[in-house]
C-alpha cells in the first residue's frame, strides 16, 4: 500500500506527496513542518519570494515542496535514491514547479559541485543514526548567504559548531529539529 504526505502550506497545499520505501526516509511531520515555516516567516518577514533553498537530503521532497509551494525563488534538492528521484521529478511535473531543480546524487558530492552557489536556506535531514553532522557543517557554512538560516532535523538535541548560534528548537515525538544561522560579528 502506497503511504502519502500533504504540503501543509501555499499555492500547492494539501497535494499528496508519494513516500517511496526508500531506506532511512523518513517524512518530517506536519506539524515540524508547519513549525519551520512559521519561523521562516518571522526571520524573513513573511517575503519568500527572493529565497535561494538548498534540500540536501530531500527524501519525499516534504520540506523542498513546502518551500517551494511558499512562493521561494528557488528550491534544489539532492537526493541519491533512484525510486525517490522518479517521485520527486513526476510531481514537480505535475505542479508545473519549475523552480525546483532536483539533482541526483550524494549529498557530499553534490556539495563539491556546487562552487560558488548561494543559498538563504540549507535544510538537513539526513537519514538517523549515521553521524552526518560534524563534516556537513563545515562543507555547508561557505553556501550559506550572508544572514543565510540553516535548519536542522536529528535524532537528539546536539550543540551546534561555535560558527554558529541557535535561533529555535523544536521536538516532536523522535524528531528535534533546530533553525541555526552563523554568528555575525559584534562590533
């Protein structure tokens, strides 16, 4: 039996998103979701329009979607799961989204390729349980534009990198999820 998730918010709200049985994924729920956006609305006074969004693990494509469906300028997703890139491609298609460029591969080669790109918004969430954060942080940092907001969704609370302060916290059942920005330089 096929499993589907909703977009909670925007122009594409309430569309069902395929969940392939791909290993690790796991869907952030509505409600962290709808949480994220609210605290992206208050950070960026409620004006997507103008928003660069890097989805490094995009898994069902829930928080490159709602991104997406937000009104940002534009959304790129990684994802290296073959069934998962198929999902993610038919219903950009489907929505006509062709701000969301989805790029297969690895997050961390995907990261080498990207040069000189620049994002407001990183979002990671990577499969639990696998030690992604400590290397992913330094390789994430030099993409983010200035005042640029990084989200992230693990398994436990952790302590960021001192290059970067905690805005907000989040947790929900097994998910903690955190908005972090780079600290700006006091004078």
């Amino acid at each position: 039996m096929k499993k589907y998730i909703r977009i909670v918010g925007g122009q594409y709200r309430r569309t069902p998103i395929l969940v392939t049985d791909a290993p690790g994924l796991r869907p952030t729920p509505d409600r962290v979701r709808e949480t994220l956006f609210n605290w992206l609305a208050f950070f960026w006074h409620n004006n997507f329009s103008n928003k660069n969004v890097l989805d490094l693990f995009a898994g069902s494509g829930a928080l490159g979607f709602e991104a997406a469906s937000r009104g940002v300028a534009n959304v790129q997703m990684v994802e290296c799961h073959p069934q998962t890139i198929v999902a993610l491609r038919h219903l950009r298609d489907k929505l006509k989204a062709d701000h969301v460029k989805i790029q297969p591969g690895d997050a961390k080669s995907v990261i080498s390729r990207l040069g000189q790109a620049q994002f407001d918004l990183i979002l990671l969430d990577p499969p639990f349980g696998q030690n992604w954060f400590p290397s992913l942080f330094t390789q994430v940092s030099p993409l983010l534009t200035q005042g640029g907001l990084l989200y992230v969704e693990a398994e436990t609370l952790f302590e960021p990198p001192e290059l970067f302060e905690t805005l907000r916290t989040g947790h929900a059942g097994a998910v903690h999820y955190q908005l972090l920005q780079i600290k700006q330089p006091t004078i």
